[in-house]
C-alpha cells in the first residue's frame, strides 16, 4: 500500500479507537485491552468446521488474507443464511404486509422491490448477532424486539434503494426495473418517505432509546452520503479518506446499526456492543469496496447494470482514486467528463491496468481483517461462523 495511509478512516462513526489498531505491512493484528494501555499482537483462532464449508476461507483471513484461497473453498451464498433461515422466512413474510397494507401502490411498489433478489443481508446480520449474544448471555430465544428490528433495518434499507435509484436515474435494481422506471419519480420518492416515516414509527415503539439515536443516526447518514457524494462528482481531487467516510454513510453506518442494535437488544454490555458495532462497520466497508471493484470487473450481466457506471457519474471509487496516482491521463479524462467518443472505456482500461484494482482489493480485506477481529469477543457457535463466513463470502467475490 502506499506510504501516505491515507485510507485510515478518522473517528466520525463514535466508534472507539482503542480497541484495535493494525500493523499494514504483516497484516498482524493489535489489540489494546481497556484494563492497562499496553498492547498485544492477537492471533486468530482457527474456527472449527462449519455446516457450508467455509473454515478454508476464515482460515485465509488468519494466513493474510489471500484471495486466491476463496476461489477453491467457494461459500455458497444459498447455504450461508441456513443458521436463520427460519427467522428470514417470517420476516419475508411481514415485511410486504407492515410496508404496504395502507395503499395498494405502496404494496405494490413494496412488492416490486422486496422481490428483486436481495438476500437480505442487514437482517440476516440482526438474526445472527442475535442468536450469538443471546448464547453469549444464556438466553434461549429471540425478543420480539429482536425480530422488529430487523424489519426496520430492511425497511431502512430499501427505501435508501427507492431513493438512490431516483437520484442515480438508474433503470435496473439488480436486473429489474426500478420503482421509478415503473411507477414514476413521484411514486417511488413518497413510497421511500412512506418506508422511513413506516420504519420510524416501528423504531419508537420499541421504546429504547439507545436503539432509536443508533438507528436515526443512520437515516441522518444517508442523506449525508448523498450530499457528499453529489458535491465531489468528477472531483480528481477526492481524498481516499472522504471515500471511506462517504462509503460509511451510505453503506456501513446502516450495517454497524444493524449489528450494535442486535446486541442491546440481547442486553449485551457495552464491551460488546461496540465490537458488534465495529464488526458492521467494517464488513460495511468492506462490501461497499467490493462493490466498487466489481463495478470495473463483473460485465453488465453479472452486474445487473452497465459497467463502471459510478465512474461514468462521476461517482469516483477506490479503484479510481488508487488509479488517478499512477495515470495522468485519466485526470484529463475525467475532468472533461468522458466528452469524446470512447473515453469512458479508455478510462475504465486505464483503472483495470495500472495496479489501482489489486490495491482496493487489499483494502477491501483490510477492513475484513478488522471485521472478524470484533468477533473474538463471541463464543464459538453456528452463528459466530456464519458472522465469519460473511466476511469471507464478500471477499471471495473478488477472489
């Protein structure tokens, strides 16, 4: 990585900075105990078998990280979520009727979008940090707050979906059209606000208070996400750190809500609730860093929409900004905002040639370093691994 370290993200999330910092050139592991101010290099525990198959890939995490590993270890994204997989068919089946019984547009825009193949990561992440904290503490069963949460975080989630493909004009949501392609900007807008007004109003029943400043917090950070992201269109110039801020807001801060909820809800000490918190934050960071190199890899099949279309927004990503470093050119390129034929292409081979895609893909796994740091805190369980198996599933997309 380079020598600046520019990519360490500051202290905007109100996530304490003691618990853990990183040694970038071993790829070792430090931990500070709260109890004296001396440090100590941890080692991961190797995780014992698990029911999909994915203690080769945690392993790879131990060992570095090697993308290499994910690819003849594969974690089938299908068998990922079998721990909760009960707790995610009740969920898929109030979620169409808490959104949209009032109004037969909504239930139908709802309709739309809860069918379009999300897997319904963020309540997977609230059902499983549940049930490994509930262990952790001696509790049988899931709370009934436990469960609400989870659809609020879903909820939360797609009507920041409804709201970005507006405000993007993208066509297709994951290869179907969106909400707005079939209904309209006004519907789908008013069905966003009628999502987070719905999810709101959820969140005060659950009548604590902790959880609802996390989680308006979050809602708060979106529309923070976009006003950054809009203020730095085409800006050759963005840090690598605002990039990772931006990329909280819109991304992470929902998932490190989702996790940190779920352990207040199990009445996990603060301890612990804030190493779920940091777990989420950085798979959140993680995912969204993925997502930007698979934007420059996947072709417009797999991706569901055209390739490098943050770039052609001018929405510029980790790939991009490693990418700007190394070639003058693209600057000149994307300063004229791909005005010549054949510039945005020349600017995508640009970024794919110079090193700058290798070099995201090490942040990316950084930051899943750092995820499955904050799970040693848990007991071994199914649902730990399962928690494990998420990070290497993410990388393993860019194995």
């Amino acid at each position: 990585m380079n020598g600046k370290r520019r990519y360490t993200v500051r202290n905007y999330a109100r996530v304490s900075s003691k618990g853990c910092g990183k040694g970038h050139g071993t790829c070792r592991l430090f931990c500070c105990t709260r109890r004296n101010t001396q440090c100590r290099v941890s080692s991961m525990k190797t995780a014992e078998p698990t029911v999909n198959g994915g203690t080769q890939a945690i392993e790879g995490l131990n060992k570095g990280l090697n993308l290499k590993g994910y690819s003849e270890t594969p974690i089938s994204a299908a068998r990922f979520f079998e721990a909760v997989a009960d707790d995610l068919l009740t969920l898929n089946k109030n979620l169409q009727s808490i959104v949209g019984a009032e109004n037969p547009v909504l239930m139908s825009a709802a309709e739309q979008i809860f069918s379009a193949g999300g897997k319904r990561m963020r309540p997977a992440l609230v059902f499983l940090v549940a049930r490994a904290t509930a262990e952790l503490l001696g509790l049988k069963e899931l709370t009934v707050k436990h469960r609400r949460l989870a659809e609020i975080i879903e909820m939360i989630h797609t009507a920041s979906l409804i709201h970005d493909d507006v405000l993007d004009e993208s066509d297709l949501r994951r290869g179907k059209k969106t909400i707005h392609q079939i209904f309209g900007t006004r519907v789908a807008v008013l069905a966003g606000d009628f999502m987070f007004a719905q999810s709101s109003w959820y969140l005060a029943n659950l009548e604590n208070i902790e959880v609802i400043k996390l989680i308006s917090q979050v809602i708060k950070d979106f529309a923070s996400g976009e006003i950054k992201q809009a203020s730095s269109l085409f800006d050759c110039d963005v840090e690598l750190e605002e990039y990772l801020i931006k990329s909280y807001y819109k991304t992470a801060s929902l998932i490190a809500a989702s996790t940190k909820g779920a352990a207040i809800f199990s009445g996990a000490d603060s301890g612990i609730t804030e190493k779920m918190y940091e777990y989420g934050r950085n798979l959140g960071l993680s995912f969204q860093i993925v997502d930007d190199i698979l934007d420059f890899t996947q072709s417009a099949e797999q991706l569901g929409k055209p390739s490098g279309s943050d770039l052609a927004k001018g929405n510029l990503t980790a790939p991009v900004i490693f990418a700007l470093e190394k070639e003058p050119k693209l600057r000149d390129i994307i300063e004229s905002e791909f005005s010549e034929d054949g510039s945005l292409d020349e600017a995508i081979n640009l970024v794919k040639s110079c090193g700058s895609i290798e070099r995201a893909q090490e942040l990316a796994k950084e930051k899943a370093d750092l995820a499955i740091q904050s799970l040693q805190c848990l007991p071994q369980s199914v649902y730990r691994l399962a928690l494990e198996d998420m990070v290497a599933y993410n990388l393993q997309r860019i194995a």
